[in-house]
C-alpha cells in the first residue's frame, strides 16, 4: 500500500513538473520580444570614421575610440539624428541664412611705378658730341629749366648763322623761317632772344629740363656722340605714381573703374595709401590668367618710389543684397557644393547648394537655401559624411549616459571607401604646414598601432574631397589616409576643437 501512494504521488508531481516547463517554454521571451520590436535598438556598431569595421556589439575601433551604434533611419531620407551630448561635444553651432550686400575685397600684390602719363624721353634733334653732363647718376632730381647737357653740334652752328645773317639782312621771311629752325631744334625762346641780342655764335649750346621729376635711365656720359636714334635719358615725376597689379581671372569681373583701393608697403608697417583703379587692359595674361590693373596713387611727401613691392587691396562692393552664408559653413567639394540644415531637434540633413561669389567672410548662395534657414557653421563636415545625397543615411544617437562621447561621432559611407582596408589607417595629429600650391600637408601623427608604426613627422597629399583652407599650421586633427601606389594620401579629415583629442 506504501509503495502504491508513492508511486502515485510520484506520477502526479511528474506531471506537475512537466506541465510547468511546458508553459514555460510556451512564454514568450520578453527581452527578444523588446529587441525585435524595439525599432530604436542599433542595428550594429561601428568606427568612428570607417564604415568597414563594423561589429555586433559596443567595442573600441583599431585606433582605440568608442564604436558608434547605428539606427535604423525613418522615413527621412538623408536626415542624420545626434543626441544633445554628442552635439557639444562635436562643437557644432548654427547661424541663419541672412540677405545682405556682399562686400568682397579682392587682394593682390604689385609694383610702384613712374607715372607713364608725365614719364618724359629726351633725344637729341641734331648729331654732335656732349661736351658736358650737369646730371651725373639715375634717381637726380631735376627741376623746371635746370641745366642737363651741353651739346656741340655743327647743325646748330649753322642754325644759328642763318638766324643772324637773316638779321642783318633784314629780311622778316628769313628771320622768321630761321628762327623757326631753331624752335625745331630744341632751342628756347630765352636762347633765341639771346642770340638776337647779342649776335654771336655759340659752339655748344645747353639744354635744359621741361618740367619737374627724377631722372631715369641716364644712358650717356661727357663725350659721347649722340643723335637723333639716341635716348639720353628720361625723366619721371613722382607726385602721383602707378601700380601694377594682377587680378585673377574669377575675379577680373568685380573690378572697375575708380573703385577705392588700399595699398600698404613693407618698408612702412602700419601706414596705408588710398588711391582708386584708374585703368583695366583689355588682354589677360594667357600664362598666369590674370588681368592686369592699373592703380594711381597721390605721393605728394614722395614716400612712394619706382619698384617698391606694394600689398593691394581693392574694395568691390555692388549694392544689391544677395542671399549669403558665411564661407565657413560651405562644403566645398570637387563635385558640387554643399551645406548642412540644422531641422531642429538633433536633427541634421546635407543639401546641395549653388554658390555665386565668394568674399572675405561671406558665400553668396544663388540655389538651395533661402533666407531664415538654419545651417550649421562648424563640425559640418562630420555631419555631411553621415547625410550623404548619394545614400540611405543611418541616425547616431547617444547610446548611454555612460558612454564618453569627446571623439567625433560619424559614420562614412561606402562609396569613399577603398576595397582594401589593409592600407587605409585612422590616426590623430598635428599640422605642422600646409602648401596649398601642392595639397601636400605636413603633419606629426600619432603612432600606428596594427601596422606596429611608431609616431612620425611626414608629408601626406590631401585629396580632392578635403577642404584645404579649413587647415592650418598648429590645428589638432583625425585624419584617415590611404596608401596608394606609395603615396600616402589623406582622403578624410576632422579638425577637433580647441584643447580636444580624441584622448579627452
């Protein structure tokens, strides 16, 4: 009978035990019922700034930085969403786009020079010898009837003894084609009225300076035979002077006449000239694709001499207002132009644009922005990369409060990405300089670890795709290159911001 009930309630617990683990095998499990229908869950994790190094859970990157999850995006096509923490981090800020007259200085460099209107040429009417040089060296000063030469000349000897034979014959016909002679020859009035008076031959005659100046290109000496063909030297004022200067072709239809411009000189830091365009050539130079411009300038206290290197700036401003952003906030690439909305929220999305001129500060913008819209004016470049026209975009978000975000958050996409990644590396440095004549940059960089690269100092090429005027000498950046036929090129850049690595 014992064994009878044990047997019994053996069965029953039995059957208790297996209906309790068929129910629950039957629940549903609640954390993948969340995952699954959870549609703010990442879809996967990734690099900061390799879209191919991609993993199913949070992690660090081969260059040490935090892995960024990556959503499922919505709807919005293109449109990037960040959580407030990531935005400071990645020192993003806005600005509106304004309607304001664009005020654009073109700036260039040139030389002083004569001004040619008053530059005076002095040649010999007659053959003869200089019997002497009252002006010894280039750069005298002359002024207004002073002595420059004597000359001895048989034509006017003759000139002159046809005057006074006309004289004393006191035939007015002959004195006066005589005494028209002589006028031809370069002789004064004063001289001419001298020799009436007096009557007698003088073997060397002196010819004196017209006007007021400097000499320039002396090209004689006492005793030298001289004639018609030959320049003696010239003689320019320096009043007013010209400069030379050369504008670049994009600019060459900003420039017009008597518009105001500033000159400085090296040789005078501080002090500035104020003069305006007084001529445009109607050619442009087929090797530099310049126009070159006239300038003139008034030298009254006679600071300003022939040949002196000169800074320029002429002011351009039309006074239509154009719609304009300021010339940080524009993506420049090789393709097209690009700026970035800010939609308010954390949300973000990557525009194409049109840009007109470009000044100092300012970008006009003739398509795809209108007045009021909100842009973002740094850290766009991050955000671009992730809001690309040419694919699907992925949200960031913030993953957890605690997770540090100080790095930059972006997620490229592929189609800037090289098939083999073993030569693609991401690594902090320092610019040290930057030719922009080259595209080469010179950048200390930190060490490689998965190349088992030490810290180096070297020159990388920057591609076509990397806004070179946002670097400079002493900036902080991430940067990935890659190595291409031995070159070491950089195709993607961050600036971080002041007093930020990716080690903060």
């Amino acid at each position: 009978m014992n064994s009878a009930i044990k047997y019994g309630l053996t069965l029953v617990a039995g059957a208790l035990i297996g209906l309790g683990l068929l129910k629950l095998q039957q629940q549903p499990d609640e954390t993948a019922v969340t995952t699954a229908s959870d549609p703010d869950a990442p879809l996967y994790w990734v690099a900061p700034m390799d879209a191919n190094y991609r993993r199913d859970k949070p992690g660090k990157s081969p260059m040490g930085m935090d892995l960024v999850p990556v959503y499922a995006s919505g709807n919005d096509t293109g449109v990037v969403k960040i959580s407030p923490q990531v935005v400071n981090n990645l020192g993003v800020r806005t600005t509106r786009v304004s309607r304001a007259v664009l005020h654009e200085d073109i700036r260039s460099v040139g030389y002083v020079q004569y001004d040619q209107d008053s530059l005076v040429h002095i040649h010999p009417r007659v053959e003869g010898w200089v019997e002497k040089l009252y002006v010894t060296a280039e750069g005298n000063s002359v002024t207004r009837g002073a002595p420059l030469y004597d000359l001895y000349s048989p034509q006017l000897v003759n000139a002159q003894e046809e005057f006074i034979s006309a004289l004393r014959r006191d035939n007015e016909r002959l004195v006066q084609a005589a005494q028209d002679r002589l006028r031809a020859l370069q002789l004064s009035d004063e001289f001419i009225t001298e020799l009436k008076n007096s009557g007698e031959v003088r073997q060397t005659v002196t010819f004196r300076s017209s006007k007021n100046g400097v000499v320039d290109k002396l090209n004689i000496r006492e005793g030298f035979f001289v004639g018609p063909n030959t320049t003696l030297m010239s003689i320019g004022a320096l009043d007013e002077v010209w400069v030379e200067a050369q504008v670049f072709e994009s600019q060459a239809a900003l420039v017009r006449l008597a518009q105001p411009v500033t000159m400085q000189l090296d040789y005078l830091p501080g002090r500035k000239w104020q003069g305006a365009v007084d001529y445009i050539y109607p050619t442009l130079d087929p090797s530099t694709r310049t126009l070159r411009v006239r300038l003139r300038f008034s030298n009254s206290d006679g600071e300003l001499r022939p040949n002196m290197f000169a800074q320029i700036q002429i002011h351009s401003e039309d006074n239509q207002p154009r719609t304009v952003i300021p010339k940080e906030a524009l993506i420049r690439t090789g393709s097209e132009d690009r700026v970035v909305l800010a939609l308010g929220e954390g949300r973000f999305k990557s525009i194409a644009v049109k840009a007109g001129r470009i000044s100092n500060s300012q970008v006009e913008i003739m398509e795809g922005v209108s007045e009021g819209d909100e842009i973002v004016a740094s850290a766009q470049f991050l955000l671009d990369s992730e809001s690309s026209k040419k694919s699907d975009f992925m949200r960031m978000d913030h993953p957890s409060p605690k997770r540090r975000n100080s790095q930059p958050v972006a997620v490229q996409t592929q189609q800037s990405t090289p098939t083999d990644s073993s030569q693609i590396a991401e690594v902090m440095g320092v610019v040290n300089r930057v030719d922009s004549a080259t595209r080469i940059a010179n950048i200390s960089r930190e060490e490689i670890p998965k190349w088992n690269r030490p810290a180096a100092t070297m020159d990388f090429i920057l591609s076509e795709s990397v806004d070179i005027e946002l670097l400079e000498a002493g900036q902080s950046i991430h940067f990935r290159f890659v190595i291409d036929d031995g070159q070491f090129i950089i195709d993607r850049v961050h600036v971080m911001p002041p007093g930020e690595s990716h080690h903060d």
